[in-house]
C-alpha cells in the first residue's frame, strides 16, 4: 500500500519536472546554424512553434539570398539591365526602405548596395575563394561606390539610374528573420524562448524563473568571452572577423567590407551590442554591430551614442577590450580580464 | 611519540617499497581519472541531423558522413580534434584539440557541429 503511494508521488514529481525543461530544435538554414529554444511548454505545442518558424527562415532564405535565384537577384539583374522592376510586393518594398533608411542613419558603414564588392572579394559562395581580388578591381568599384539613396522606388515600381547597384542583404535577413521569428512565437501563444539565427539572438520571455542566459564568443579562442543575461525581449548581435574570412600572407580578410576602402575592415576582432525590445529590435540587433564594426576608432564611440546602443562591447585588433559601461555592468566574465586592456565608454 | 619512532624503525625495504608503490600509483591514476573528463562527452550534430553523443573517456575515432564527404573527429581521453575534413579551408582541424565544456568547433562546409556538453552549462545560447 505504502509502496503504492510511493510510485504515485514519483510519478507525480516526474511529471513535474518533465514540464519545466526545454525544448531545442537546430537547422542549418541562411548557410548557418539556426537554434530554437523554448521554455515551458509541451513537447507538441514548441515542436509545431519551432517548425513554423524553420519554415518562415527557409522562406526568407529563398526570398532575399544573394547570389542564387531570388527576388533579391531580380532586382538586382533589372538595375544591372537599367530596366523597371514592377512589383506588387510590399515586403521588399518595405525591406529596401528599411535598408535605405539603414545606410543614412549608419553614416554608410552599413551599404547593402555593394554587392559587387562583396562578390569580389569572393563571399558571394558557400565555400569562398583564398584569393585576393586585383586592388585595380576593388579600387574601381570603390571608386563608384553605390548606394541605398539612388534605388528610386515609386507605386508598384522601382529603379535605379546607377547600374553599379548590387543588394545585398545578408547584413539584414538574419535580423529580419528574428523579429519575424518573433511574430510568429507570439502568434501561437509561445511566451518564453530563444531565437539563435547564427550567433544573433533575441530573447522571448525567461527561462522559468530567471532570464535567459546568453555566452559571448571569443573572436580567437574556442571558448565564450563572457555571458550576459538578456532580460524578456532583448537581443544581442556580433559582428566579426572569425566566422567568414580567409587568411593570405598572415593578413585576415574578413566578409565585413569597408565601403570607404573597398577593402575588408581591419578595425576591430568583434563588435557586439545588446538592445532593449524596440520596433525591429533583431534586425537592429544585427545591422547595428556593422557600423561599431567597421568605423575607424575614433569613430565607433560617436556612431553607437548617435544609434542609441546603450550596451556595447568591441574587441579590437589588438585584442584589448572596449566597453559601454552599462555593458560592463552587465557582463560576466568567463576568463580573467586584465584592467590594462579594458576601456570603458 | 616513542611509539611512531618504533613503528618507522621497523620499517624493512620490501615495506618501503609497497608504500612508494602504492603512493606513486594512487597520485598517477586520480591524476589521470580524476581530472577527467572535464567535459562530460562530445556531442556531434551534422546539419538539424543529432549524430550523437559520445564518451569524452575513450580513444576512438568517428567518422561522420556531410553534405562535402567525410569529416573524421577523434576523440583521446578527455580532447577532442577534428583530424580529416572534406572543406578547403580546413579551419575545423587548425583549431585543434578542444577538451572544455561549451568549447566547440564548426566546420560550415560539411555542417559538422562538435562540442563538448557538461551537466551544467553556463548559458542557454551562444552569442558569435
């Protein structure tokens, strides 16, 4: 009887436990590693959540990739022809506003218009070239840099009288794909996870009674920096030299190109930034590590107080660290940080 | 006092010998079992597909079939390499041996994903 009883209360406490863990699902989708985590939920519920997610991340993957048949490339082969591209969708429409919105407020640093020279540099292929480009060829589509401001886009229609126009928008899907991820865990009702769209993150919710928990890469170690909690609908975005690149003669080439040099930016290991849950907070999230990025030194402190970023971190050539000080307080450190090679903001 | 001093005098070689023995044998093997694994055990992903998860506390090599071809992952008694991989770049074996929890190593091209997994972890996510 007693031993009854017994089994029962297991049960019980099995039961308990099985409903307040997580439940992850991965995919390789945008050539990266996708993550879903959620917290809370039956197995069903966050598995349907998770796929409909999946599905909207190999929709947009379609839609705005770069180099393969897309609409994206569409636009791209009429600006290329100096032809009209008509369309009825507002979504693009929507997303190249944004991105000319984008390149003003970054004072450029952000220019989804140079796909050529990214294309150059060879980043337009799942598996990139160890070549580096003639310096004739990059100093010459340098030379007629384009940009966001001269796509002309009326009712139904768009133009561009700057046939060196080539979008590209791998800066900005994985962003938009989290805030659309996050449309979508709304709309069925999922309150706690976390999106992971290839190292961006945005939080849903806590992970039962605490945040969610977020490790920082180090740009040239294998292990995480530090660990920041993220408080319910913040995200946290990278920019760095360590995932895409390509090494010749001991110089790095990384995929984040410089629009002022033509060349790829030598300025900083990483550069990450946290935001609070604003209107297109993952997209931020994404472009907004680009321009603390690539800017010059002297530069980087100006643009992030001008863009609002309140918490910040960038790892610089040298290795040594520069911070916000909202982001120091924020931090956890996972390795021992001497005070010399710290800056705080 | 007197009685430690009669215990030692009493002490022969062959006596001396089974302690030394005995010392330099328990230090050697809590050094090598105790310490280890510091991860628990490898986890290997290729793509959404979960390989599996294996004991960091054995020496064998794995061989994983990717979208580019084979990538061979060995694991040595608590580190974990990459030592063949289809890619050109071959980043995934240059970053070597990796023996820590969360440490990990990507190789994009094939959509091999290796880490190693501890009972706890420091965060939900990475951030990269």
């Amino acid at each position: 009887m007693h031993f009854n009883k017994l089994i029962v209360l297991l049960v019980f406490f099995l039961t308990g436990c099985g409903q307040n863990e997580t439940i992850q699902k991965k995919d390789y989708i945008f050539g990266t590693i996708v993550e879903v985590t959620i917290y809370g939920e039956t197995s069903d519920k966050a598995t349907n959540a998770i796929e409909l997610v999946f599905n909207e991340f190999r929709r947009l993957h379609e839609y705005l990739h770069p180099w393969e048949k897309s609409i994206v490339q569409e636009i791209n082969q009429s600006i290329k022809n100096q032809e009209i591209y008509t369309t009825e969708d507002t979504e693009i429409i929507s997303i190249i506003n944004h991105n000319k919105e984008l390149e003003l407020k970054t004072y450029g640093y952000f220019n989804p218009a140079i796909g050529n020279l990214v294309e150059a540099w060879g980043f337009h292929a799942e598996e990139f070239s160890t070549n580096r480009p003639n310096s004739i060829v990059i100093d010459n589509l340098q030379r007629n840099l384009p940009h966001m401001s001269e796509i002309i886009i009326q009712r139904g229609y768009l133009r561009s009288n700057n046939n060196n126009i080539k979008l590209d928008l791998g800066g900005y899907a994985k962003g938009y794909a989290l805030d659309q991820a996050k449309k979508i865990l709304d709309e069925n009702n999922i309150n706690n996870a976390l999106i992971n769209i290839g190292g961006n993150i945005l939080a849903l919710g806590k992970h039962g009674d605490r945040n969610w928990v977020v490790g920082i890469q180090h740009p040239r170690k294998p292990n995480s920096i530090g660990s920041i909690s993220l408080s319910p609908g913040w995200s946290i975005g990278t920019s760095g030299d360590y995932q895409r690149y390509f090494i010749v003669d001991n110089q790095r080439y990384s995929h984040l190109i410089d629009p002022n040099t033509g060349y790829p930016a030598t300025n900083a290991q990483s550069a990450t930034v946290l935001l609070p849950p604003i209107e297109f907070s993952g997209t931020l999230s994404d472009v907004y590590s680009k321009p603390l990025f690539i800017a010059p030194e002297n530069l980087k402190y100006s643009i992030a107080k001008e863009l609002g970023i309140d918490f910040y971190m960038i790892i610089m050539t040298d290795g040594k660290i520069s911070i916000s000080n909202d982001m120091l307080n924020l931090i956890k450190w996972h390795e021992e940080i001497d005070e010399k090679n710290i800056t705080v903001h | 006092m007197k009685k430690i001093l009669q215990f030692i005098s009493k002490i022969q070689i062959g006596d001396l010998f089974t302690i030394i023995i005995f010392i330099v044998l328990t230090t050697y093997l809590s050094s090598i079992l105790w310490n280890f694994p510091q991860g628990e055990y490898l986890k290997i992903d290729m793509g959404k597909q979960e390989i599996g998860s294996f004991s960091l506390n054995q020496n064998v090599t794995k061989v994983i079939e990717g979208p580019v071809g084979k990538t061979e992952v060995i694991i040595d008694s608590g580190k974990v390499r990459i030592s063949k991989s289809p890619c050109t770049k071959k980043y995934c074996i240059h970053q070597g041996w990796i023996n820590q929890i969360n440490q990990s190593i990507v190789c994009v091209p094939n959509q091999i994903y290796i880490s190693i997994i501890g009972n706890q972890t420091d965060y939900d996510s990475l951030n990269y």
